[in-house]
C-alpha cells in the first residue's frame, strides 16, 4: 500500500480547516477596524474573543471525543465554523459580526480538537502535524495573495474560512463514529506524565501569547511603521507563509533526528531575534526579512511542539489541552500587542515580547529533555517504559507494533514453567540484576 494511501487525509483536513482561522487573524483583526466602527484595540479583542472562544472548545472536549465520536463532533465543529463565520461575513452589525466570529471561533476550537486527538493516536503524530501545518500555510498564504484583489470590508476573511470549513464537510464521512463504551473511555482516565504536561502547557500558553502579540499587530506594522500599501503588506505575508512552508518540509525531513530538545529550545531562540527584527521595521526591507524570517522558523518549532505534546498521552488529551492552552495564549494576543504597541509603540512591544520568549524556552526545552528518552539499547529499557521504546519505535526501520507507545500500560512478564514449579508473575519489566531462566519470550525490541 502507498504512503499516500495510508495518509489521514481527513485529520490533515480538519486540522487545515481549524487552524486557518488563527492564521488569518492579521487580516481578520485588520479589517475589523477599517470596515466597522471598531477601534484598533476593540479590533483586537474581538480577534481575542474568537480565539478564545476557540480554546473553551478544546477545555470542554478535550477528554471527549471518544464519547462523543470523531465523525459526530468533526461535522458539529465544521457546521459551526460554516454558520459562525458566514454569518460574520454577510453582516455589517458590530454585535452580529462579534457573535458570528465567536461561535465560528468554537467550531475551529472543535474541529482542532478532533484533528489533535486523531493525530495524537497516529504512530507518527510528528509528521502528519507536519503535513497539516503544510496545507494550512499553504491556504493561508493563497488566500492573503487573492484577497485584497477581491476589495474592502470585513467580510472576505471569514467567508473565506467558512468556505474552507464547508469544503471539508464531506471528508468527515471517513472519520470514525462512536465507538467507545463508557467503560473503555473511564479506563486509563489519569494524565501520564502530568508535571510535564502542565509545564508544557504553562509555557505554550506564553510561547503563543508573544506570537500572536506579533501576529496581531503584524499588518499594522507594515501600514503604519513601514508606509506599506494593502497589496505590499498581503504580498509579503503570502511570501513568508510560502517561507513557512519550506520550513515545514524541512521539520518532515528532518524528523526525529535532531530531537525535539534543539529545535524547542534553539529555534524558539532564533524566533525572539526574528520579533525584535519584525516590531521596528520601518521599510520594505526590514519588514519582510522580520516577517519572513519568523514564519520560516514558527511553524518548525510548533510542529516539534506539537509532537512533544502528542508523544505525553497516546490517546491525546495532553496534545489538546496544550494546544487549548496555547489557544489561551494566542486568543490574548491580539489585545496584548495592541496596548503594548499602543502605549510603548512597536519597537518596545518587540523587545518585550523577545525576552518573554527566552524565558519561556527554558522550561520548553527541559520538557523536550526529560521525555524525550535515549535511544534504546539491549537492557536499557526502563520499569516505567515507553519512552526509550518509542524513541526506536520513531526511528526508520524500526518494526511497528513490536514496541510500546508512550504511554502504554506496562506488561506483565510471564516467567515460563522451567522445573516443575511455575515463576511468579512480575508487575513490570525488569531493568536490573541477573534473570530467572526462561524460554525466552519475545521482550519489547521484538527479539
């Protein structure tokens, strides 16, 4: 069977279609405040308030997909986003526009939380994040080339997420329907791995709460800093999305292989740099090597990201509620950037933003380390399992099946009858010591 064949195209739909929304937020948040009767900071919090409103979705339904099922929650999710944002578009009232914005806002947060437990439960979460983050940028940086040929107004970006959502309606029919009894969703109900999920969930919120103070503002930058026109600014946005997207492609190939540690830690590091750039450009230059720079290596650092959040819990609750936690980060950035560069101007709102980001790498990058496990080797494996097993599962070559998820439930090792009188049966994998003669059952490498 082909590779595009064992592909999920519909979790890689549904995430396009749940992430576009963020993405487009600089046009979005821009437009409100040139077609309504809106200020730049009521702008922003109605960019906030979508955003928001997109991360209560994926509090409440982070542990209930399986209830509810995938198919169930993805169609309810992209119905939403359809009515929510259509609604938005087609309306010239301030109240009917926030409100539109805000039930569209859920239906993203929905069909994200679908998109994360799916791909969570994939044996390579890593690298359909990945091909999400592709085909998402790759729409976004489309639609910031077409639509302002397609004239002013507040309406085009979200008629343009609600198409998208709408598009995506009938790839549902691929996804799994309600197949989990009560029984099986209340077992295993505790968090693995809960200190470090919080942590990584802490700093993802402020990881994406200095992005997207950036984000936010970005179009402002370059109208009012940088004396861009409309079609100037769009046009550097397309070309750091296209940017961003030779960044994803380089994160597939690359895979594990760096580990996720460097990539966190360094990369958020160069993205403090690329703020502080971006937030005092004040020409054509400056502006699109801050703008291009940072969208090369954001989507890098957040698909490893977003695999460290996967790798914690192989049925996907830590991978949604940090990315609802990151949504937390991203709905207050747009108001955040907007006083910040309201009251200290942009300049002052990049450095800000910068040491904010080096601060929040460390905890990040510790994360990385400490789940991040050794390469397996003969004996190596450790009485709590998974991660070193997953580290050789991750790796090319590496027989599927034959070694535990992180995560997974630690088996019994049966000791088999050898004179006479049967072995107790241990609780767990032995690490240490000189073993029992057994007849050798298959340990996790398979051997």
């Amino acid at each position: 069977m082909s590779a595009a064949r064992t592909l999920p195209w519909p979790l890689v739909a549904l995430f396009t279609a749940g992430y576009l929304a963020p993405y487009l937020l600089p046009t979005t948040v821009g437009r409100l405040d040139t077609g309504l009767p809106l200020s730049a900071t009521q702008a922003g919090a109605v960019g906030s308030a979508l955003l928001l409103s997109s991360a209560t979705a994926g509090f409440l339904l982070a542990s209930r997909v399986e209830r509810f099922g995938a198919r169930a929650l993805a169609r309810v999710g992209l119905a939403l986003a359809v009515l929510g944002y259509g609604g938005a578009a087609l309306t010239d009232a301030v109240p009917a526009v926030v409100a539109g914005l805000v039930v569209g806002g859920f239906g993203s947060g929905t069909a994200t939380t679908v998109a994360a437990t799916g791909i969570a439960a994939h044996r390579d979460p890593h690298r359909i994040s990945t091909l999400g983050l592709l085909t998402v940028s790759a729409l976004a940086g489309a639609l910031y080339l077409t639509l302002p040929h397609l004239g002013p107004g507040h309406g085009q970006p979200p008629a343009a997420i609600a198409l998208s959502a709408l598009a995506v309606w009938p790839l549902t029919g691929r996804l799994p329907v309600r197949t989990a009894t009560r029984t099986a969703v209340q077992e295993g109900s505790r968090l693995p791995h809960r200190r470090s999920g919080l942590v990584l969930a802490a700093a993802m919120l402020c990881w994406s709460l200095a992005q997207n103070s950036l984000w936010g503002v970005s179009g402002r930058i370059g109208l009012t800093q940088a004396h861009l026109g409309e079609v100037t600014v769009g046009a550097v946005f397309a070309v750091s999305l296209g940017a961003g997207l030779l960044g994803v492609i380089g994160a597939g190939a690359l895979g594990p292989r760096l580990g996720r540690a460097l990539p966190v830690g360094a990369g958020t590091a160069l993205i403090a740099g690329c703020i502080v750039l971006s937030a005092s450009a004040t020409d054509l230059t400056s502006f699109a090597a801050g703008e291009i720079s940072w969208n090369t290596l954001y989507p890098i650092v957040l698909s490893y990201l977003i695999g460290l959040a996967a790798s914690l819990d192989p049925r996907g609750r830590w991978a949604v509620l940090v990315g609802s936690a990151s949504s937390l980060g991203t709905a207050a950035g747009p108001l955040a950037g907007s006083v910040l560069s309201a009251q200290a101007g942009f300049p002052v709102m990049g450095s800000v933003l910068a040491v904010g980001l080096l601060v929040v790498a460390l905890p990040m990058t510790a994360v990385a380390l400490h789940t991040g496990g050794r390469a397996l080797l003969p004996g190596t494996v450790r009485r709590r399992g998974g991660t070193p097993a997953a580290v050789v599962a991750a790796s090319a070559g590496a027989p599927s099946g034959a070694v535990p998820q992180i995560g997974a439930p630690e088996q019994p090792v049966v000791e088999i009858e050898v004179d006479g009188t049967a072995a107790p049966v241990r609780p767990a994998y032995g690490t240490a010591g000189p073993q029992h003669a057994t007849a050798g059952a298959p340990g996790p490498g398979g051997r």
